[in-house]
C-alpha cells in the first residue's frame, strides 16, 4: 500500500476510536433510563400519552416482535402510496411522473429495510416531498429498528427471570428523538458548511464552457424511437451547451443515509456526485459517520451489561476483520490490471512499476484509489451501500472484497443495530462450539445456552445464504434474470451474485452492470431484502426472550471467557468458517474465475 493509504487508514481508526466510547456511553444512559424520572421521562410522557401508549409496559417478546413488524408495515404503505402519488403531490417542481408499481414495492421495502437498493436514479425519480416525508423519514426509522433489536438483545443477557425484553414504541421514540435526530442534525449543518446543497429550487439550466456533441434517437409520428433492420435504434448527431443541474434538500438526507447506515444516494451517482460529497474532508468524514453508530454500539453494550471489557471485545473482532480488508481491497486496486496494460503497450507487458497508478476505472478522480477502495470497504463492512466508486469496475478481487463484506452477514460493524445483535449471534455460536470442545454447557454473559437459543441461531445464521444463493439461481436460470447482465462470462454471474448479497443482507450498493430495474429483479430483491432483515430479527427477538426468562449462573473456574485475545481470535474464526464457507463455491464461479483469467497477462 501507498504511504498516503497507510496515513487515511491510521487516521480513520484513530479518530473512530475515540469517538466510539463517549457515544456509546450516552446511547446506554439514553436506553436504560426506564426508572429515573427526568425531564426527558416526563416530555416523553406526555407524548405517550397522546398515543395511547403506557411507558411502563414491559413487553413479552412475542408483542416486542408484533410492535417492530406493524410499525415498518406502515412505513412500507407509507413509502409506497407516495411514490404512487407523487405527480399530485406538492413540492414536485419537476413534475415527476408516478413511479412503476413495481418500482415503487421494491423501493418501498428498500427503504423500510435499512437496505436502500435503488433501481432508479433519484434526481429522475423522485420529486421532494417523496424524497423527505417517504425515503429521509424512513431512513430514521428503519435505522431506529435496527438500534432497538440490538437493545432488546442486551436486555435478555442483563434481566432474569423477566417476561419481557423493553418497549418497543419507547425504544423506537428514544432512539429517534435522541440518538438519531441530533446526531444527524449537527452532520446536515456542517455537510451544509460544506457544499452540500440544500434547497427546494426547480433544477437549473447552465451554460457549459465546452459544446457537447452525442448521438440523439429519431423519433417517429407517435415520438417513438425509429429502428433499422436489425432492430437497432436510428440516431442522428446532436450538439447541446447547456446542462441541467438537479437541486434540492440533499444535505438532511445525506447525514442520515450516513449516521444511520442507509446509504440511498439523493442522486444516481450518489456520494461520487459533488453535491453529496464535494470535498476529501467531507469524503472522509462520511466514512466516520457510517462507522461511528455501529462502533458505539458495542460500547454501550459493554456498559448495559456491566462489563464494557465485553464491548470492547466485540468491537476488536470487528476491527481486526475490518483492518485485514481494508487493506486487501486498497492493495487490489492499487495493483492495476495488467490486460489494461497489455493493450496499452501492444504485445510486449509493462513492468510492476509502470501499474503505479492502478486501477482507476470507476473511481472519482477527486478521491483516487486509496480512499475509494476504504470507502467501499466501509460501506459494505457497515451495511451502509453508499458510493463514492463503482463497484462494478474494480478489479476481481478487489471487488470480491466487499462481496464477502456483505456475505460474513454484515458484522464487521455492521448496520446500525443489525451489526452488533449478528456479531452477538456469532458470539453466541462461538461459546457453544468451544463448550462442546471441552464437554461444557456453554455460557454467555451468565446465561446458558441451550438447545433453544442454537436454534434461533442457526435460523439467524442461514436465513440470509439461503435467500442469496436460490435467489441467484434463479436469476441466472430464467430469461428474464438473465436478461439484466451488461458483461456476460463470470462478472456478469458476480453481478447478479453481489445484487443477491446486496439485498438479502440489507447492504443496498450495487455492482452497477446489472439492469435491475424491471419487474423481475423488483420483486425478487424485494422479497430478498424483506426476509434477510425479519428473518433475522425474528429469531433475535426470540433468543431475547428466552435469554431474560433464564436465571443468571455464577461463573466458575471452568466457564469460558467471553472477553481478551482468545475470544476474539474464536469469535472472528466462527464468522468466517461459518458465514463465508456457505459462499465458497458460489464465488469460485465468479470474482475467483474471473481473476485466474488476468494471470495469463503477468
């Protein structure tokens, strides 16, 4: 790696440690507030009340899991009916038409899902209002849920002999008001501070210093496009000098897509676009933001439980597996291709040296390789899927790496929320495979783990694999499946390979090759994306109650423990043995492949 890759990756981790534990600690004080009267408590109050919701209910994890499913079924009617409605709706100075049925349930359940796919590109899609009260608003939400499983979570491992896990419409409300809304508040501002925009103008038109010159359909009597023979569409030369800038409140959406791990771009090109991210200080400050939730989280876990040496524990597993491919993905890239190379310098191959400045295809030349490469890194690390590159373009491996990101079933970091209650599975999974070696019932966090919580996690574990791989066979077996592929051979089957990932783990970034937008891949991401996000937090929310109606068990001389190097160590090897070898063969097919065919040009 470069001496400026080394310097960002240093950096990055040093400021996001220590910006982590403040934040962690003020989560778990807001969280575990249940018994202390407060102003907080009482404005709360107050609004419960004009709910119609008691503060002091203590839910059973039945009614916790009810509460979380019909609170994101209205958001997913909510999200939908507005982009259904959107040409009769205000604040649409475009007059953007209503978007496809289709269109429309897979964004909707996008967006409730923390995934964030988009088929579309959004300054063509959608007017403003549909922008703010559909995608903006649900990106709060649906990070909220994220947060307040992981809570309900923690709660099983720190109550006892408890029939309930929390209050799902308090947790939802603290988290929101007071997590979220600030933290996104003062991000807007200084996105806003630097360049951001942020407004509710009609697009404009400018001159351009250069006349642009493309190819322009001919269009027939009925203003359809005319074909030749062969079917190809008939164009003739055209000039313009003008181009149309897209404007609106971009800065208030981007600081949640960020705080809150979403990563729906405002614009099609999203944080490669220069009105979401038109500096490297606001580059590099969305990647702390991204990382800053989930990395807090596991702060706060370690406070909520008592132990912060637990959260700390989680949170080095997730770093050492992040490190490791950060620097995998930015060591790719910086290689280069060496068919690029060969094609450059006719049949005699360049040298190491003369690949200096690698791979930049696809990347935003204000950023370049290194801080492309950790952004993508991040992005799929943390279940974020904004972009600053396409992924699409990187070299095999260097895009395997935020293929098997997502594929770990995004715990390195992670989602907010989602991050943490998958590494506590994995956590759970790991204790049970070191009791068995030693002939122990195992023990996590003072409680048993029996037959119960391993089938909870097994579910949590193999609904997202099994989603993905028949989901992508599917799609490479049926017409219209195929029908989406821009490169055929290996990259095209990695296309639909990462779209899968993508969507079954809530990720939402994109491979960009494949045409997605039609009402095959709508439906089949869609129902992907729903049931990798309640698949798992179903069995988690199950695994909680069962956790808080057990008795706490003293630890003894034999009980493993749960925090240092040898934890870490069993913790990372269980989320790769287990969350990545249910891919293996499916990768041998294309990112693996596809990379044996540059060896013949080294």
């Amino acid at each position: 790696m470069s001496n400026h890759a080394w310097l960002l990756l240093g950096l990055y981790l040093g400021i996001l440690l220590l910006l982590v534990r403040p934040l962690g600690i003020y989560i778990a004080r807001v969280m575990m507030m249940e018994n202390r009267v407060t102003l907080v408590t009482r404005f709360e109050d107050t609004l419960f009340r004009m709910c119609g919701i008691e503060r002091k209910e203590d839910m059973g994890w039945l009614k916790y899991s009810f509460a979380v499913l019909l609170f994101n079924a209205l958001g997913l009617l909510t999200v939908y009916a507005l982009q259904r409605l959107q040409v009769w709706l205000p604040l649409n100075p475009q007059a953007m038409a209503n978007v496809s049925p289709d269109s429309a349930f897979n964004t909707a359940v996008s967006f409730v899902t923390n995934t964030n796919w988009q088929g579309y590109g959004g300054e063509s899609t959608m007017g403003y209002l549909t922008q703010m009260l559909g995608l903006t608003v649900q990106n709060f939400l649906s990070a909220a849920t994220g947060i307040v499983v992981v809570i309900a979570l923690i709660r099983g491992f720190v109550r006892h002999v408890s029939a309930g896990i929390g209050n799902a419409w308090v947790d939802l409300l603290r988290v929101t008001l007071w997590i979220l809304l600030p933290l996104s508040s003062l991000f807007a501002l200084f996105l806003a501070s630097q360049g951001v925009i942020q407004n509710f103008a009609a697009y404009q038109d400018v001159s351009t210093l250069e006349v642009t010159k493309y190819d322009n359909p001919k269009l027939d009597a009925a203003a359809q496009p005319l074909r030749d023979e062969k079917g190809n569409a008939i164009t003739e030369p055209a000039t313009t000098s003008t181009q149309t800038l897209p404007m609106g409140p971009v800065a208030s959406q981007e600081a949640i897509k960020m705080i809150g791990t979403n990563g729906g771009g405002f614009f099609n090109a999203n944080s490669a676009h220069p009105f979401e991210n038109p500096t490297p200080l606001v580059n590099f400050v969305q990647m702390l933001s991204i990382f800053l939730i989930p990395g807090a989280l596991c702060i706060a876990f370690g406070c909520i439980v008592g132990d912060e040496r637990q959260g700390w524990t989680v949170l080095a597993a997730m770093t050492v597996l992040f490190v490791t491919f950060a620097i995998a993905a930015i060591c790719f890239e910086q290689q280069g291709n060496p068919l690029l190379a060969k094609v450059a310098t006719g049949d005699t191959l360049v040298s190491t040296t003369a690949l200096a400045d690698g791979n930049m295809e696809g990347k935003e030349t204000r950023f370049g390789i290194a801080d492309s490469a950790l952004f993508a890194t991040i992005t799929t690390a943390a279940s974020c899927g904004a972009v600053n590159s396409m992924h699409d373009s990187f070299t095999p491996l260097g895009g395997l790496v935020p293929l098997v990101n997502m594929q770990l079933g995004e715990v390195v970091f992670g989602g907010v929320g989602s991050g943490l209650y998958g590494m506590l599975v994995f956590a759970v999974l790991a204790v049970f495979i070191a009791g068995l070696m030693i002939g122990r019932t195992p023990e996590y966090l003072g409680k048993k783990i029996e037959s119960h919580e391993m089938k909870m996690t097994s579910i949590a574990i193999l609904v997202t694999p099994l989603l993905v791989l028949v989901g992508t066979a599917i799609a490479v077996m049926t017409e219209a499946g195929r029908a989406g592929i821009a490169n055929p051979g290996a990259h095209g089957f990695s296309e639909i390979l990462y779209a899968l990932s993508s969507a079954a783990n809530n990720n939402g970034s994109a491979f960009a090759g494949l045409s997605a937008n039609t009402p095959f891949y709508n439906v089949l991401l869609a129902v992907a994306m729903w049931f990798g996000r309640f698949g798992v937090i179903l069995p988690v929310l199950a695994m909680a109650g069962s956790l808080a109606a057990k008795k706490r068990v003293a630890a003894t001389a034999g009980t493993l423990p749960t925090h240092g190097p040898l934890f870490v160590t069993l913790l990372i090897g269980s989320v790769l043995l287990v969350g990545l070898l249910n891919y293996v063969p499916a990768l041998a097919l294309g990112p693996l492949v596809e990379h044996l065919v540059l060896w013949p040009a080294r």
